[in-house]
C-alpha cells in the first residue's frame, strides 16, 4: 500500500473513529485525518443516560479518545470543531470551516461516518431553555446541569422508542415525576405490540407514567399540550423523536440517497463514487433477514461498517452481510431485547409469518433467582426459517437473543433451533432451554401435532364468537388473572369431567401455554378436532391490546 495515501474521515465518533484505527493499522504510513464538527471525537453516546440517572458518575469515562490521544496512539490528525461543507469529487478536496478558518483537505480515499442527528417534531415551545435532546455530551451536560441546579420536579420525554426510554428512566431515577409521551400505539415501536406493553409496564411499575397514541403540540416552562388538549405536568422536556441520518453533503455531492433516506452504499460500504466510502447512522444497508434496504442507526453496525469501509479504502475488499438491527435496552430493572424482523415487520413485507410465544424462566425454577421471561420466536410459515426473535425479562434476555441473532444470521430454521446444543446447569439455564422451548412449540404447531393460536388470534375469535375458550387453569390461577371462558376444568381434572368439555371450536387455555398443550393433545387422542392451544396461554392473552379478561 502507498506510504503517502491520504484518507481522510469526516465525522469521528463510532463509524469514523474506529475506521481511522483500523486505516493506521492497516497502513501505518498512511495519512489519515478525521474532520469532527463537535467538540469530542470518540464519546460514549451510548452512555449518555447513564450519566444523566448517575449510574455512571465519571464523565471523563465517555470521552474514550481525545486528539493528542489518537495522534499519540495512532498518528491520527483530528480537527475539532471542524465541519465539512462541500465535497468536490472531480478535485478530491473536501472544504472545511473550522477554528483555522476555511480551507480544503485533499484525499485519496475519503470516508463519511457522519452520522444522524435527532428529528426535532413541530411542537410549540420546543425552544424554549427547558427543552432538550439527548445526542451529544454537551447535550447530556445540559441536561444533568438542569436537573442539578433548578431541581425540576417533573419530566415530560416525547417519544417512546429506546433513547427516550433510557431518558425516562434517567428522570425516574433523579426522582423526578416522569411522563412518556408516544405517538403510535405502544413504546418501542420496532417491538410487536405485547412487548411494547410490557414494556410500558416496567416504566409505569416504577411510577412514570405511559401516555401512547398522543403527540405533544406545545410546551411551555412548567406544562406541555398534548394533542387531546389534555396538559401534563413538565418541568424538563427532553425529544427523542427519531433520527434522520446526515446526508445532506453527500447529497449536495451528488453521492445516491437511497429509499430509506440513508446514503446508497455497495457490500463493500463503498458509495457511488469509486473513492468514497461511507459508515455509521448515515448509510442504507441491507435488512439480513429480509434482504430489503434499510437503516439500522445502531452502534454495532456503525463500528463494523467502519472497519470495512478503512478495510476497503486501502485496498481491500471486505464484504459486509447487512445487520438484523440486534438491540437490547434497559427498562428499569427488565431487559428488552430483538433481532431480525417483528411479526408486524414480517407480515408488513407480505411474508407468511408465524410466531410461538413461551413464558419460562431464565434457568431452572428450582434454583434460587430463578426469574420468568417472555420469548417469541417468529419464523416463515412452510420453510420454518428464523425471521426474527423478542424477549422480555429481568434476567438472562440478552443471552437468547444473542443466540436468534446467531440463528439468524446462519439461516437457521426451527428445526435447527430445536436441535440447539446450550450450556445448562441449573444457575444458568434448564436442559430445554426457553429458545429450545419455543422452537418445539413452533414445530409442534408448523407440524399439527398441536394446532395453536397466537394469543391476538385467540383474543378475536372469542370475541367474534366463533370459538370459545376452556380454561384449564387451576383455582388460585384464575383468581390471579381472570379471563371469562366458556368453561373450567383444571388440566388434573380433565380426565373426569370430559362430558363438562363444551362442543364447538375451543381454544384451550392455561397459565403460559403448557398445561393447555397437555389437554390438546388429550382432545385430539379422545377424537376432537376443533381444538387448538393458545400460545402464550394467558400470560400473552392479557398482553393483547384491548384485552379485558371479562368481556371475552
Ligand atoms: C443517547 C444515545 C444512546 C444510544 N445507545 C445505544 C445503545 O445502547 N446501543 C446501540 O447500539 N446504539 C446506541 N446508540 C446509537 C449509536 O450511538 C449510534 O448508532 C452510533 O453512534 C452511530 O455512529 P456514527 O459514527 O454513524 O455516528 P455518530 O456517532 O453520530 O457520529 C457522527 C459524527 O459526525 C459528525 N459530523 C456530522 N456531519 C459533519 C460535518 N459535516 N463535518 C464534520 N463532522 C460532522 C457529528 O458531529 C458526529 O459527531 C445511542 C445513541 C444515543 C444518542
């Protein structure tokens, strides 16, 4: 490789930061320059809330690289408070305004991990001083001096996907009386819609309060307007509307945009010019599952687009397989995490998905700590292919989800995922362990073994009439959680009481789904037919939106 090639890099937090390393590694004679439009190169933003609730009290501890830093470590030339704002691609020079003035940086290679930046929705007010965004660390920095010196006693976070939660639970734990305003009808909107709601639970569990279905229209210091004209309480507001990714110079460079809004790059992270590569927020890249263009605005991704696109810069050809858009989040003290499509996702692209639900703990009961958790697997009707995996709970979440994520990212089917070979011993695990689970109620019901319903499903044929529900739970069970049912006959009297059993479609139901797959398989032995299991059993019924145990 040329001792004398200049690369240079503009932006340098996650996709930039780590393609600078990787270029000087690569090529140590190499000339690599990073232009950073902010105050700090290579900031934890994903640390940002933690620092905010104060689980995370040193602030120096995100800022993981500095300039003397990175040319010391590196020989990395950083300009900060730097910004790029032209590109000329015939001249390779890209123009800069910075504390020097203006001036023009020449490159042989030049990479864009500039990022997105926060959507700011049209609310009245929104720029008012007690009005914030939550991105960068003088952002954070705003927002923890707020707290610290006007001691506001109640916060107001606008949007409900995973940085504004992070927000919210910042503000629970400063004490502060917190409400989360989301437009579309559950949080964590990528999330199908019962691990939106158990989400919002976990919040509301620990005092804030979930407003869904709203958009906030104004605020001023003290109070905030929904769009009902309902008013809320809101000393803080901080917005965490979305991201829309930073493409603006490379659309003025006449670089390809792509049908996400994110800029067009080849496997190889390369743009449509031959000598412009890019990385990050900013980039369209391949759905993994679906093969569809997206955006997976992610650190994970950011940071192994960025070794690829240095890779690629300096010659090399490194292929990147495209991101199943893999995240896990905090949510007070449960975990939520995804990978791959959703059911909605999947049903929306017109995919003929299904899904199984189980409710188990995270290793065996027995053991002490033992802590349920919800797991859906969703998978390609007929072909059984993985399509994408949720998971609600306090313990041990991350761990299945990293597991569909590698499922995924094979091809694997059920089939695969049923035969999966999992560390057990009973602190961590159980010898069928939950994703062992719910690939065999998904075998069980892809095979008609065990003809099942989801819980949604189960919900509106109860509703409309045309089936009815036999609930095998036990006494103290339905207490805990009613569900009218045309029937009840726990699981260990069924045996019995068959002539109790009523006529007609029945869906079967018990306290996760296990009791009630017993039963099915004891009703399809006696002869019936029009009997299925409800995935999930009543754990997923309740989390069904619009559910109330006694209309059904
Ligand atoms: C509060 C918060 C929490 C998060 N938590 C998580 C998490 O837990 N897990 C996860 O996977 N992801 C998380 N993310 C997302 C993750 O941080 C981003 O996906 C990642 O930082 C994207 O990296 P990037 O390099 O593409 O962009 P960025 O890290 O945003 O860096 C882009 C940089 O480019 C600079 N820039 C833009 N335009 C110009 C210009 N014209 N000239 C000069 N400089 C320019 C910007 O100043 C910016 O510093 C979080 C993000 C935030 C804000």
């Amino acid at each position: 490789m040329s001792q004398e090639k200049r690369i240079v890099i503009i932006g340098g937090v996650a996709a930039g930061a780590t393609a600078a390393a990787r270029a000087k590694r690569l090529d140590a004679g190499a000339k690599v320059t990073i232009i950073e439009g902010g105050r700090y190169v290579s900031f934890a933003n994903c640390g940002l809330p933690y620092y905010v609730s104060r689980d995370i009290e040193k602030r120096g501890a995100l800022i993981l690289q500095t300039p003397e830093g990175f040319m010391a470590r590196y020989g990395v030339e950083v300009l900060l408070e730097t910004r790029a704002t032209a590109i000329d691609r015939s001249a390779k020079t890209v123009s800069v305004t910075g504390p020097e003035g203006v001036s023009s940086v020449p490159y042989d290679a030049l990479i864009l991990a500039q990022g997105g930046s926060p959507f700011m929705p049209p609310i009245d007010g929104s720029g008012s001083d007690h009005v914030f965004r939550l991105w960068t660390i003088p952002d954070m920095d705003a927002v923890h001096k707020f707290i610290s010196e006007r001691a506001p006693k109640s916060a107001l976070v606008v949007g409900g996907g995973f940085i504004g939660l992070e927000a919210a639970e910042a503000f629970v734990a400063r004490k502060l009386e917190t409400t989360i305003v989301e437009l579309t009808p559950h949080v964590m909107p990528p999330a199908d819609a019962e691990f939106g709601a158990l989400i919002g639970r976990a919040f509301e569990a620990a005092g804030a309060r979930v407003v869904t279905g709203r958009s906030v229209k104004a605020v001023r210091p003290g109070v905030a307007t929904l769009d009902d004209g309902s008013e809320l309480a809101a000393d803080i507001v901080l917005v965490s509307a979305g991201v829309k990714p930073n493409v603006d110079l490379a659309k003025a460079a006449g670089l390809t945009i792509g049908v996400s809004g994110g800029l067009v790059v080849d496997e190889f992270m390369r743009t449509n010019d031959a000598s412009i590569w890019a990385a990050g927020d900013m980039v369209e890249i391949t759905n993994r599952v679906s093969g569809k263009p997206t955006r997976v605005p992610l650190a994970g991704p950011a940071n192994r687009q960025g070794r690829i696109a240095a890779t690629n810069a300096l010659g090399g050809s490194m292929r990147y397989a495209g991101a199943a858009g893999t995240s896990v989040f905090k949510a007070m003290d449960m975990t939520f995490a995804m990978t791959g499509l959703s059911e909605k996702g999947a049903k929306a692209l017109g995919l003929d998905a299904a899904n199984a639900t189980v409710h188990r703990y995270h290793h065996v009961s027995y053991y002490p700590g033992a802590e349920e958790m919800s797991l859906k697997i969703i998978y390609e009707r007929g072909t059984g292919k993985l399509l994408g995996a949720q998971a609600f709970g306090k313990e041990g979440v991350d761990k299945r989800i990293d597991v569909a994520a590698t499922a995924l990212a094979g091809g694997m089917t059920i089939d695969d995922l049923a035969e999966l070979d999992l560390a057990y011993a009973p602190p961590y695990g159980a010898a069928n362990d939950p994703m062992n689970m719910a690939a065999f109620a998904a075998q069980n019901a892809e095979s008609g073994y065990a003809p099942t319903v989801s819980a949604a499903e189960a919900w509106k044929r109860s509703g409309d009439g045309s089936a009815s529900i036999l609930d095998l739970r036990t006494n103290g069970e339905r207490r805990k959680q009613p569900v009218a049912a045309a029937a009840h006959i726990p699981l260990d009297e069924l045996d019995w009481r068959i002539e109790e059993i009523p006529a007609g479609p029945l869906l079967l139901l018990s306290r996760a789904g296990y009791e009630s797959h017993i039963a099915l398989r004891k009703l399809i032995g006696s002869g019936r037919k029009d009997v299925w299991n409800i995935s999930g059993g009543a754990l997923s019924l309740e989390l069904v939106p619009g559910f109330t145990g006694e209309s059904l």
